[in-house]
C-alpha cells in the first residue's frame, strides 16, 4: 500500500511540474492559465488522494479534502480575474488603437494635400 501512496503522490508533484513548465513556456495568458489551474488542480487532487491511507482519523482525512476544495476554488476564482483582467486590456488596447487609425477609405490631411 506504501509504494501505491509514493506512487500517487510522485504523480501529483509530476502535475505540478508540468503545470509550471507550461506556466514558462505558453506563449499568452490564457494558453498559461489553462495549463496551470488544470495541472495543478489535478496534483493536487493526486496528492491528497495519497496522503488519505495515511491519516489517522476522519477528522483528517475531511480537513485534507477541505483543504483541496478549497485550492480548487482559490484557482479557479484567481484564473477567471486574471482572464478577465487581461481581457480588459486588449479591450482598451484595441479602443487606443481605434482612436489613432483612420478608418477606412478616409484620408489623412497630410495624404489629401
């Protein structure tokens, strides 16, 4: 049973692992986000499926299930403000860029002269 919880819990730390490589190496926000939320919720689900053999009572084995829902919630509230903050952004990004291009078909002064 010992080898199987060493298993499960190396799985978990694995997932985090990824989860940060894909933090590095995802080229925009939501490609990270992504990577990272799912990744880690996954580890650590695998890690605290490993450590519940080991507990000694209920009361611990509900504090660590409490404990994963409640890294569940965190993550997944902490990637819909930066999803949505970075979308705020570009919002205001593409608005500036608005302002500042002609529209088309339209000329500049310097072009009509």
């Amino acid at each position: 049973m010992m080898y199987l919880q060493i298993l499960i819990i190396s799985v978990g730390a694995l997932f985090f692992l990824v989860g940060t490589v894909g933090l590095l190496r995802f080229p925009d926000v939501y490609t990270r986000i992504h990577a990272l939320t799912k990744a880690d919720n996954i580890g650590m689900g695998l890690i605290v499926l490993g450590l519940l053999p080991s507990t000694d009572s209920v009361a611990q084995a509900l504090k660590l299930i409490l404990c994963w829902l409640l890294v569940l919630g965190a993550s997944s509230v902490a990637a819909y403000l930066v999803a949505a903050k970075q979308r705020a952004s570009e919002a205001k990004e593409r608005a500036a860029d608005a302002k500042t291009q002609p529209l088309k078909g339209e000329q500049t002064k310097a072009e009509g002269l």
